[in-house]
C-alpha cells in the first residue's frame, strides 16, 4: 500500500481557527487528556491535525493514530487533509482490516477503522495485546484519537478492552463527538476512560454507578442520581470543550401524515395484539418480541420481509411512496437528502420512480458511497437515499446543495435522528432554511417512535415503555 498526498495542492486555503478550535488545540496539547464535544462542522479534525502538527513539531510526539468508523476515516479526515495548506505536508495512509503493511508505512497518521482493534494485529486468539501492535508503539510515540468516540461508549464492548490494553503507550489521547449522550451519563464512563485512564471518573463502571447512578425501578439498569450530570460536567470541565448548541442554519419541521389503507390496518390490529401479549409486563424485550416489533413498523413503512434472511419483502400499501413522490414534485429538482429504515424502501422507492436511486447503507462500500456524496453535493444528483446507520458520521458535503431533508420513516433512536439531520443542518450550508420532511403512517407505533426522538429517550427501556402505551390506546 502506498501513502497518499494530496492532488490538489493548488485548492488549498489556510486555515482560520475559530476560537473554540484555538480552545480545543491548546486544551490537546496541555497533554492531560482531552474530549472534543463539539457539533458536526464545528472543525474538529482540523483542530486535532493542528494540534498534533506542533506536537510535532515541538518533538513531543511522531506520528497520529486515529481510530473511527470505517466512512469517516474514508471521507472525512482525508478531506481535510486535502482541504487545508496548512496540512501539506502530512502524510496519511488508511489501515482497513487487516493491511498489516499499512502500519509499516512511514507516515504522519495512521487513519484505522474501529474494527482494526479485532484485527490480528491488534489482538491475538485469547484477547491479548500482540506482539506486533506493542513493538509499533513502543518504535515511536503514538498520539491517539478516538473519533466518534460513542462508538465505544460501552465498557464491556471487546474494541474497548482492546484499546484499553494500549492506553499507557499512547499519547495525548483525544475523544472526538458531536453527541456525548450527557442524558445517558453512563456512556461517558467509558469514553471519558479513554482520555485518562480513570482519572476523572474512576477506573470501573461499578464504582461510577455507586457514586452517579441509582437502580431503575423495574430492576433494569440505571439512571442518574439527583445532581448526577452536574457533578460529572463539573469533574470533566478541566479537560473537555464543549459548546452550547447553535443551529447553523434555521430549520424546520414538515409533518406529512399518511394513512394506512383498511385491509393493512387489520393486519397492524393482529400484530399489535401479539406484540403486547409477548411484551407482557417486561420492559426487557424477548426474541419474539422484537420480530413482531420490527413486522409492526414494517407494515407502517408499506412492506414486509417474506422471511428472516430479508430476501424478498412482500409490498402492503404505498401510501409513504406518495407522499414522497408528491414531494418531490413540488420540489420540483430541488435536491433531496432522504433516509430510509429498511432496504426494501430503497428498492420501492427506485421502482416507484422508475430509476435506480444512488443509496448509501448496509452493502454500499465507503469508496462508493463517497462518490455518491461528491455527485450530490455538486449538485449532480436531486435524490440521494440513505440508512441513518450509515450516514450517521463521517459524511460531510451534502449541505453544499441541499436544504432538504425527508425521513421515509423515523428511527427510534434520537442519536441517529439526530446526527441524519446534522448532515444538511450544519455549518458551510449556504441555505437559508432548511425543510426536515417527516413521512409519518398515522398509527401507534409511528407516533412512539416520534415521541421518542422529540423527548430525547435513547435508551430500548424508554421506547418500549413508550410503544406498549401507544399501542395500548391505538384506536385509529
């Protein structure tokens, strides 16, 4: 593999940090550890290249590891290193897998996927640190990000205990996220573990959940203590940057409510029934369960898989595709970023407009779905589709050329609710306002699923909570 610099010297601008990124620079190279919680575009790559090129430069450290999702490694770092002069003369190389050769290479950073830590270098048969993995970083001092750091926000996760076995032969280690889950104060135990090793928050979850933590009611999980997120913001204050949230654009929400033809709705009332009586009184969800739940807002979205390999789906109403396809007429070309739940809502909605709409998710490799983000932000594309899973972080560009959005069906998850609009709804757009389209099936478990992203609730407890009431009452 060789390292890769970048082509377009001549496009390069200088960079202006802002002085939350002077804040955030100075705040890495104090060295005690840092977090970076800023929103998408507010510059945190570039603030973290800036600091680790006068580490550097100063002698202090050799080389930049960063660690993230597979597209944001693939997209988003290389184009700052691209986009910026100041960032020239760095060199980078992509370590994907299991390209042991990548980490030979003499370069300045290392960009690594997360399941590089799975990888044969990283671990061996019996979960242990390899051989290989402590010589390199013991050959020279290695600063490490972690970026989109929620993705290891579960201690018991095995990329977290990996990275764990290396943290003392790293240097100013430096968690990135626009969305540190504060509501969820047990996810910043162990991404803030990362920075310190335990030295703000204590160095296992048991003790955390002792000293921030109470026991829910129904004996699953926890929630915080009275007080709780006010002591934990106070005791990370010194070593993390975080801004009060400011829209970078206005925005606004679109609600398109669509109704489900009769013959569906019957079959909705069946499975709703089957899927209360399996949830009994558990707020724990059983195997069983969660396929009638997933059969439920299937039927809401307009088809079913045929069976559990998700092979063939079998169609129900079109009720959702009309309303989009209405949509885009009004918008007449106006270009349109649209995120689906399921893969067969890719596939109806390119058969309903008789054309194979460029999609980004489950099977799209991170070299295509890059292209497909360039076209689209060049304006060479008015629909794009895309699974919140899979845009969710690491794509960069869209606000370019668009100020739409469209949900063909909502997740339950605020997080990646969140992170979807924040693809168009972020710094660089030169909308004025930008329209969020909500295509919603007028039934129970389309309304929990609203309610849960509009109230924040982020956890499988909360929602299921939730849909049991909503379903209860469903008389439409």
């Amino acid at each position: 593999m060789t390292t890769q610099r970048s082509q377009f010297e001549k496009s390069r601008t200088p960079l202006s940090p802002r002085p939350e990124q002077v804040r955030g620079m100075e705040l890495i190279i104090r060295g005690q550890g840092s977090r970076l919680f800023l929103h998408p575009g507010r510059g945190k790559t570039s603030t973290v290249l800036k600091a680790f090129q006068i580490l550097k430069k100063k002698g202090l450290v050799d080389r930049l590891l960063v660690i993230a999702p597979l597209r944001v490694i693939s997209t988003s770092w290389p184009s700052d290193l691209a986009k910026w002069a100041d960032f020239a003369d760095l060199t980078h190389v992509l370590v994907h897998g299991e390209r042991v050769d990548a980490m030979n290479e003499d370069v300045d950073v290392y960009l690594m996927n997360n399941e590089g830590l799975l990888s044969a270098a990283w671990v061996d048969k019996q979960n242990r640190p390899t051989r290989f993995a402590l010589d390199w970083l013991n050959d020279k001092r290695t600063m490490l990000v972690v970026d989109e750091s929620t993705n290891f926000k579960s201690p018991k996760a095995l990329r977290f205990k990996i990275l764990k076995k290396y943290l003392h032969l790293l240097h100013y280690p430096t968690i990135l996220t626009g969305t540190p889950q504060p509501n969820k104060i047990e996810d910043l135990f162990a991404q803030c573990f990362i920075t310190d090793q335990g030295k703000d928050l204590g160095s296992f979850i048991t003790k955390f959940r002792h000293d921030y933590m109470v026991p829910n009611y129904n004996g699953y999980g926890f929630s915080a203590q009275p007080g709780a997120p006010e002591r934990l913001a106070a005791k990370i204050a010194p070593t993390t940057l975080q801004l009060e949230y400011e829209e970078a654009v206005p925005s606004q929400v679109v609600q398109i409510w669509v109704q489900m033809p009769d013959k569906v709705r019957t079959f909705y009332d069946e499975l709703k029934k089957e899927f209360i009586a399996v949830l009994g009184d558990k707020l724990v969800i059983a195997p069983n369960a969660a396929s009638v739940l997933n059969k439920l807002r299937q039927v809401a979205q307009g088809a079913i898989y045929r069976d559990e390999e998700e092979v063939g789906f079998l169609e129900l109403h079109g009720a959702k595709l009309d309303a989009l396809e209405n949509l885009l007429a009004e918008l007449n070309g106006d270009p349109l970023f649209c995120l689906t739940q399921y893969r067969h809502d890719a596939a109806r909605i390119s058969t309903r407009l008789k054309k194979v709409i460029p999609y980004i998710g489950s099977g799209t490799s991170a070299k295509v779905g890059a292209e497909y983000v360039a076209q689209f932000s060049h304006g060479h594309l008015p629909l794009l589709l895309g699974h919140p899973q899979s845009v969710a972080h690491g794509i960069d560009g869209l606000q370019n050329s668009c100020n739409n959005i469209c949900w063909f069906g909502l997740p339950w998850s605020w997080e990646q609710f969140y992170q979807g609009n924040l693809r168009v709804v972020r710094h660089g757009s030169k909308a004025e306002q930008v329209y969020i389209y909500q295509i919603l099936t007028d039934c129970g478990v389309e309304r929990a699923v609203l309610e849960s992203i509009t109230s924040k609730r982020d956890s499988e407890e909360d929602f299921l909570t939730l849909l049991r009431g909503y379903l209860t009452e469903d008389t439409v």
